[in-house]
C-alpha cells in the first residue's frame, strides 16, 4: 500500500469498488516506490470511453530533472476493460454517483488504483455513520467486558 485517500470512506457512501491499472512515466513510479503521493482531493472522470484520474499529486523525483521530470499534477489515464467503463458510466450518470480512488498500491510491480463508485453524504448522513459506529464500538466493548467477568 502506497497511499490511501481515507477521507473518502468517511464523505462518501461506497457503492462498488474495483481494481484498475494506471499509466505512469517513469519517475512518477519512482515518486510512488518512495511512498511519495497525494490522494486527498482526487477523483476520476469518463471522457470519451476512457477513465481518467484527476487531482492526484506526485512530487517529482528529486533525481529526475529537465527531461525525466513529470508533471506533478497532470491528469493519469486509468486503465479498465471496455464492458466496465460503459457499465460505470451507465451507473454513474443514471444514480448520479461519483468515481473515487481509495488506494494506490503496488502489485506484482505494476502500480494499481483501488476506485471506487461512490456516492457523496450529507452532513447528518455522516453524523449518522459515525453515531452508529460509535454504537457498535460500544456494544462490542460491553459485550467483551461481559465475557471477562464470566456471564
């Protein structure tokens, strides 16, 4: 796991998630091996039948420089099979949802998005989250001290 955008998990409600690939030069990869990425304010967007991510910051590699340097911001092509992207772009236009990136990762040396189709809370939607979680927590922790005094 090189990064992930864990506000996100808390804005958005997750729909499905998939696996894609994602293109890279070369000292964008060598940016990412250092762990060296931002996904805070990242999202992705169909545009003529192909998936791209916008927003994701990668600081150049400090031993990249004039020719090898990359674009810190520049939009990333994402990679994914044709049936997916129409299937997505189906689902994100008719339920008005929105594509996200959760993680960026490394897998069999090859550079990986986890994104994710999301839709967006309202704040009472992410008060409720979190009251239900905090419910849980608790019910978890009563039922663990229950166990400990041997009920």
């Amino acid at each position: 796991m090189i990064a992930s955008n864990r506000r996100a998990r808390h804005d958005y409600d997750i729909v499905d998630t998939t696996e894609c690939g994602i293109v890279l030069q070369g000292s964008e990869v060598k940016s990412l091996r250092e762990g060296r990425i931002a996904l805070q304010d990242a999202y992705a967007r169909i545009v003529d039948g192909e998936v791209w991510l916008f927003g994701v910051h990668v600081p150049p590699y400090a031993q990249a420089t004039g020719f090898g340097a990359h674009e810190p911001d520049r939009r990333r092509k994402l990679l994914l099979h044709r049936r997916q992207i129409d299937e997505w772009m189906g689902k994100s236009q008719q339920q008005s949802l929105t594509l996200v990136p959760l993680s960026v990762y490394f897998k069999d040396g090859r550079a990986k998005v986890e994104l994710a189709l999301a839709r967006g809370r309202r704040r009472y939607d992410k008060r409720r989250a979190i009251a239900a979680r905090d419910a849980a927590r608790d019910t978890e922790r009563e039922a663990r001290a229950a166990t400990r005094r041997g009920r």
